[in-house]
C-alpha cells in the first residue's frame, strides 16, 4: 500500500488526504494548525472575474489554460477543476454545498457587493441577485459585523449586468444571543440558533417585520450543528430566507471545514494536529522522509510520496522578509514569478494592480511536482497543491478553491498512478 | 531565573505577534463555548497581553481550564495556552487559594488514602462530608474522586512473582505519575505486563510527582522543584533509556510544558523530555518499524476513545487509534469532542464544576450513544470524570492490547 504524507490542512490538504484515501492509500496529515478552510465564506470560487464577472467558471479557467501560460490553471487545466469541485461537492453532501460546477452564484456579501462564486452552502441560495429581486436584510443589534444598513443600501443602488435591479431595505432587532450581551460573535448566535427555542422567538419577531413576497437576508449564523436550522427558520417565518457570510469566526466556514475533517478520518487517514514540519530527509531527487517538532523532539514520517500544501503567505507557507527575499519555508523550493528587483514586489496601487508578490510560488509539471530552474521536478516524489503554487492572482480573479481542488486532484491521481 | 519571573517578564511573548486574530482558537475553546464566564482564549490571551504590564487586565482568565486546545489548532504557532497558563499564575501569585495549593498535592493524596482505602471511600461517597468539605476547602460535593486502592502499583511491584523469561529487548524506565501509583493502578500493572510480553526489561525506579497539578494552579516553584526531583529519579534508573508511561498528561509536563509555560531550562529536564514516550506512542513507533508483534485475539466490539487534551497537545496525533485498529473485530470510534471538561483539577473546584459538566456533557452523549458500558481515554482524571458523567467503565487503551495479547479476558 502506497504511504503518503500530506502537509496542510486546507481545502487543498483535506481532499488530497480524501481523494487518495479513497484509491487505497495509506496517508498520513500533518498539519501545524487547524487549516484555513474554516476561515472562508464556506463557498466554492473557481473564477470571479475574469476581470469581468463569470458567468461559467470552467470557460473562464478554459480561456486561461489557454492565454496565461505561467497560471496554475495552465497545467491543472478545467477537467481538474471540475472533478475537484464534484468530488469536494459529493464528500460533503448536499447539505452543505449545492450548484453546478458549469456556472457561478451571484450572492451578496456582507457589504453589500454582489459576489460571484460557484458552489454555494444551500442556506445561502435564497440571496440570488437577479432583476427584480425583493430583500429585506435582517441585522441583529448585538452582531457588529453585519452592517443591514450598508448591505441593503448597496444592493438596492446595484444595477446588475443585464441591466437588472434589486429592492433592498433593512431592519435592526434588539435580539441577544445570550442574555445581557451586547456584542456577540457570529459563533455564539450560531449556537443559540441551533436551539428551536431561540429559532422559534426570533423567527416570530422577524415574521411580524416582512411583508408578502419578500426574501430575507440574515448573517450567516443560522445554526452551526443543526444543518436544517435555515430551512426551520424560514418555515416558521413563513418567507425564503438566505445567510450572508461573516468575517471570521466564519460559520459557514466551520460546518464546510469539521464536515470534510470528519470525512478525512472517517477514511482512516492519521491526522497529526499542532506540530510544524522543520526537516526534510532527502537524496537527489527523492523525499525520504519529512520530521514534525512534536513535544519533546522530533518524529520522523517517511513514506513513498509526499503532497505541500500547507499554502501561501497567509500561513507562512511563503515568507517574505525584510530585504523582500521570498522563500517556501519546508523544503526551500525554487521559486517562480518573482521580480528583477525586490521593490517590484508590491507596485502601483494596493488595490488596484495585479500585485506580483500574490503571484509567487512554485511553478509545477502536470503531476503537480514542483520544478526547478531547469524545469524539471526538484523531486520525483514531491507534488505541491493549492496556495503555494505560483502564478494566480487569486484575490482578485476569486480563484483560491478552484486551483487547491484541481491541483488536490491533479496530484493525488498522479501518486495513486504511479503506485499502480 | 525561577519560574514566576519567566511568566511575568518573559512569557511566550515571541509569539504574540504571530497573531493574525483569526479567531480559530476561540472557536475550538471548549469553555467558551458553555459560558459567558470565560471571554475565550484569543481575548484573554495574545489581545489582553498587550495590555499587561504587572497587572491583570481580565480576570475572567481564570475560567481557562488549561485544556491547550488554542494552541494546539493555531495555525500561527501562537503558545496560546501557555500565554494564559502564566498570566494566571502571575494573577494568582498573592492570593492563592488555600485549595489550589492543596489540589496540587496529588502524591499525598495517594499515600494518605491508600492504606484507609474503605474509609477513604466511604468518606468520597458520604454526601454530608462532601458537603463540608466544598464549604471549607472549596472543592465541589460531586466532583468525581478516585476510589482509593487497597494496593499501590508500587505494593504490587514488590509482592509479584516477577517474569521468569529472559529479557529479549532490552531495559525500558516505567514512569507511572501519582495516579497511576495510588489510583489507576490496574493500568499501571496491565502496562508494564504487556511491556514484558513484548520482551522488555521494565525498570521502575522509586519516583514523584511530575508537579503538573501544581503548575497548573499557578505553583510555579514548587511544581518546578517536583519536575526536576522526578528528573533526577528517572534518570537514575539508567542513561539514555527510553522512558514510557501510561499517564498522558503526565508525559506532556515531562515532553514540554515544564518547559514552555514554567521556564525550566534544566539539562536534566531536556535529557527526561526526549526520550519519554505515552506507552501508545511507544508501540505505534515500534510497529512502524515492524517490530510489533500484531498476532491479536479478536476482540469484537465497538468502543468510544476519548484523546485527552494533554495528549492531543504533544502534537503526536492519536497513536492509540492507530494501535487498536490492528486488532480484528475491534472498532474504535473517537469522540471528536474536544475536552471531557475536568482538565485536571479545573472540574473539581465549586466555582468551575457546573462549567466543567457543561463541557463534558457532548462527550457523555457521545459515550452513551458509542457504547454505554465500556469507553478507553488515555489520562486519570479525564477517565474519572467520563466515567462519573457517563456511569461507564472508562479505562485506558492499554488494557485492549493486554487483552489482545492474550494477557487478560
């Protein structure tokens, strides 16, 4: 039986470590920390803008396989993009994440700007923006990060792409998650409304606001055990309702990341929680083995292949020092798409130009094996998936899942092929 | 410098500024998520550190039961746990509790309770004592007790007819820790039995407490001083023998907290923290090496693990999940539940018993509806608790390899 070590616990990480146990493997999760997965909208965006709005995702990420060579999406290609997508669509159930992977959701966010992103969380659906839409956003006095006001003013001054437009209004309920509080976190409402009881005397307070014909938006906080605690709600409210995700603490977020980590173990695959990898044991062209600082020394993995994702900047899979040197900090990979000079690494204006230091990373073959200067695989055994693969600017195309789901399956399908 | 002054001036401050305010630890904190009381680990921890300079800015800290679960799911590598673990200590230090300097005295309590064993327990089982006892000391009437033992695992060690086979392996050094001397003295016992099955030589030298009790009421000196006398003990049974025991929270103290939340930099200690290993983490890394024999018994039958805390925060996964799953017919289901709730002496004090309960409360379920009667978690107190708030047997993962083995029925 093929061992494999997979570093990182993103969405990258956990459906590596699903798809390959899936084929027979026998696979092995390190991870520093919990991953970034929970962190998220708890949505799926293979391509957002383009920069235009995308309508269907996998034409988008067909047009740039196509004209951007240096994009991930030019080795991982859309057939990839779409197995990943189903596969993490299927794992988790319908429950959770609903849509088709052919077309993107346009959903609002919680300013109030109408997001594209492809497969959604089905309490979310309700939000569609389309022509002649009717919401009325619901704030809760003790949440301080869903602003009603803001989200409805924006979304009723939104003119859609066809020419289209919504109604929008708001309203505020003096309605605390636990007695006395006055500012909760999205976390403690979602636990209040995992409660029937709660439910029942907010979605009574609620149905007394509304009127006939309108949609309900509320903050993405509707239950967080109790997948069906939207459905109840707006039942009982007697109107559709939708959640709108949050900063974090992301519940959304939580219910994708705790469903697909079950799903992993429940798969048999050995998950070591709170322990960064600091060694690698190679030869040419070979991993042997990679060691973790666990308490009190370190423990050595070995295995016959090994899958990076332990991602980008954010989680310091990538650092960036002070004389703006790059570098990826576990197996000190060759580095694609920096600059001649350091200062070139964040230019223009912040928000506005394609910013080169996002688009650092490691450049891969087809397998997803990282490359060297002369473009073949540093290692025979290493494959590299989601953040830290190079070349996507992935904050602004709203590409981040995409490319972790088609990389996680490009390189889990090439380690069970080469076992074979 | 001594332990008080490591966690006034020092702290694991290097790692503050790791902080991305992510929110990940609050949402894993068992504690905050059953109480008001407690602000969560985030809040109090690298945001009211900041803030602290001599003096506590937010007392609700001392609702952390120390359970270690922040740090362990940090994805910054921010030391959490041990952040607040010596911002309450040093918000202890001039008015500590009569009580938490008496919980931490765990060896006394064995060797006081052990040769009045029948006493002991009618006395834990007497509801009018108990009474007294919470109004006075300040520990709750229904916190879960030990049964006292009419044999210590030592008192065992001496009367036993040794092995008569041939060591084939080697010397190992047994560290049972307080409870596994006085109290879990079966797990002791079944332990060193399936160590010798294996071949090994299994040295117990005459040991103490590893003083985490203390440390984790804010005893940073007098838990330090037992770490490094225990040190001494262990070591003394021979240089660099591996060291196994079977108490989880006891190797953590051992591997690492002594270390990261007391400031002990002592030679002695690091030479301890490197070759001890949790006996389930000894027998996975021999099986790796394929020198684990795995000619099991069936034992058919589904059983709930519980990972303690203290173990999950060695960062060395489950090794008892992996182990168990080599014997046919036997399913193991882990309870996915963060904390049992007692964290050491967290669930016994009136103040914190009800949150204690309310922490447990998912893992009970959990237990009942896995199997009612019988559940396996690697630590003393957590067993203790699981079994009072589930009425199962609750016992350590050692007893189904000994079982396994053919060892016991």
């Amino acid at each position: 039986m093929t061992r494999v070590v997979v570093i990182g616990a993103g969405i990258a990480g956990l459906t590596t470590c699903l798809r390959l146990a899936a084929a027979g493997a026998q696979v092995t999760l390190l991870t520093k920390g919990i991953g970034g997965l929970q962190l998220s909208q708890g949505t799926v965006d293979i391509f957002g803008y383009a920069p235009h709005r995308v309508g269907c995702p996998l034409e988008a990420v067909g047009d740039v396989a196509r004209d951007k060579p240096d994009h991930p999406y030019a080795v991982i290609g859309a057939e990839a993009v779409r197995t990943g997508a189903e596969f993490l669509r299927d794992a988790v159930g319908p429950d959770l994440l609903t849509g088709d992977v052919g077309s993107n959701h346009q959903l609002p966010t919680a300013v109030g700007a109408v997001r594209p992103t492809c497969l959604a969380q089905p309490s979310m659906i309700a939000g569609e923006c389309r022509d002649g839409a009717r919401f009325t956003i619901v704030g809760l006095r003790q949440l301080k990060d869903f602003p009603a006001a803001l989200i409805a003013g924006n979304l009723a001054r939104t003119v859609l792409d066809g020419g289209g437009r919504m109604s929008a209004r708001h309203v505020v309920v003096d309605f605390p998650a636990r007695d006395g509080e006055a500012d909760s976190s999205g976390l403690v409402y979602a636990r209040a409304f995992d409660d029937e009881g709660f439910r029942g005397r907010f979605a009574e307070l609620v149905a007394s606001l509304v009127t006939d014909g309108e949609v309900v938006g509320l903050p993405a906080v509707l239950g967080l055990n109790d997948r069906s605690a939207w459905r109840d709600l707006a039942d009982r409210i007697g109107h559709p309702v939708f959640e709108i995700p949050l900063p974090p603490p992301s519940v959304p977020g939580m219910r994708l990341n705790e469903t697909l980590t079950a799903a992993v173990k429940a798969a048999r695959v050995r998950v070591v929680l709170g322990s960064r990898v600091t060694g690698v044991d190679a030869e040419p062209g070979r991993v042997r083995a990679v060691s973790i600082a666990a308490a009190g020394g370190p423990r050595k993995f070995a295995a016959d292949a090994f899958v990076l994702a332990a991602g980008g900047f954010e989680s310091g899979g990538l650092v960036l020092d002070s004389y703006g040197r790059v570098s990826e900090t576990i197996f000190g990979l060759p580095l694609a798409g920096l600059p001649e000079a350091p200062d070139e690494l964040v230019v223009g204006e912040f928000w506005g130009a394609e910013q080169p230091l996002f688009a650092v990373g490691v450049r891969v073959d087809e397998r997803m094996r990282p490359l060297g200067a002369d473009a073949t695989p540093v290692y025979a055994n290493l494959h590299a998936a989601g953040g830290v693969l190079a070349g996507a600017q992935r904050w602004s195309e709203k590409s981040g899942e995409g490319i972790a789901l088609g990389s996680a399956v490009r390189a889990a399908d090439a380690i069970v092929e080469e076992s074979e | 410098m001594n332990g008080m002054e490591f966690a006034g001036h020092e702290l694991a401050r290097a790692s503050l500024d790791h902080c991305v305010k992510c929110t990940v630890c609050e949402t894993q904190c068992p504690v905050a998520a059953v109480t008001p009381l407690f602000s969560g680990p985030k809040f109090v921890g690298p945001q009211a550190e900041r803030y602290r300079n001599g003096e506590s800015v937010d007392h609700s800290l001392d609702y952390c039961s120390s359970c270690g679960i922040c740090t362990l799911s940090c994805p910054q590598g921010v030391q959490i746990a041990e952040l607040n673990s010596q911002a309450r200590a040093v918000m202890k230090a001039d008015h500590m509790p009569v009580r938490d300097r008496l919980i931490g005295q765990t060896t006394l309590m064995g060797k006081v309770m052990t040769p009045f064993a029948p006493i002991a327990n009618a006395a834990l089982g007497n509801k009018p004592i108990r009474t007294v006892v919470e109004k006075v000391v300040g520990v709750h009437r229904d916190a879960p007790m030990p049964p006292a033992q009419h044999q210590s695992f030592e008192g065992w060690l001496k009367k036993r007819t040794a092995p008569t086979a041939k060591p084939t392996r080697g010397p190992l050094v047994f560290f049972h820790g307080c409870a596994g001397g006085y109290f879990e003295v079966e797990t002791s016992k079944r332990a060193v039995e399936v160590l010798e099955y294996l071949g090994y030589e299994v040295i117990v030298p005459k040991q103490g407490c590893c003083g985490l009790a203390q440390q984790s009421n804010g005893l940073f000196d007098s838990a330090t001083a037992s770490v490094l006398k225990l040190c001494d003990q262990l070591r003394s049974a021979g240089q660099g023998l591996t060291i196994i025991s079977a108490s989880g929270s006891c190797t953590g103290m051992l591997k690492h907290e002594a270390h990261e939340i007391m400031g002990v930099t002592d030679d002695r200690l690091a030479d301890v923290a490197v070759r001890t290993r949790d006996i389930m983490e000894f027998l996975l890394e021999l099986h790796e090496a394929g020198e684990l024999p795995t000619d099991f018994r069936r034992i058919d039958m589904t059983v709930p693990y519980h990972a303690p805390c203290q173990l999950k925060s060695q960062g060395i996964g489950m090794p008892a999940i992996e182990v168990l799953r080599l014997i046919p017919g036997l399913t193991v289901v882990e309870s996915g539940r963060a904390c049992c709730g007692i964290a050491g002496t967290y669930g016994l004090k009136k103040e914190k018993y009800e949150v204690a309960q309310a922490v447990g409360r998912p893992l009970f379920d959990m237990v009942r509806q896995t199997n009612p009667e019988f559940a396996l978690c690697d630590t003393e107190t957590c067993r203790w608790q699981i079994r009072k708030g589930t009425g199962a047997q609750v016992e350590h993962p050692i007893w189904m390899v000994h079982k396994a083995y053919g060892l016991s029925d």
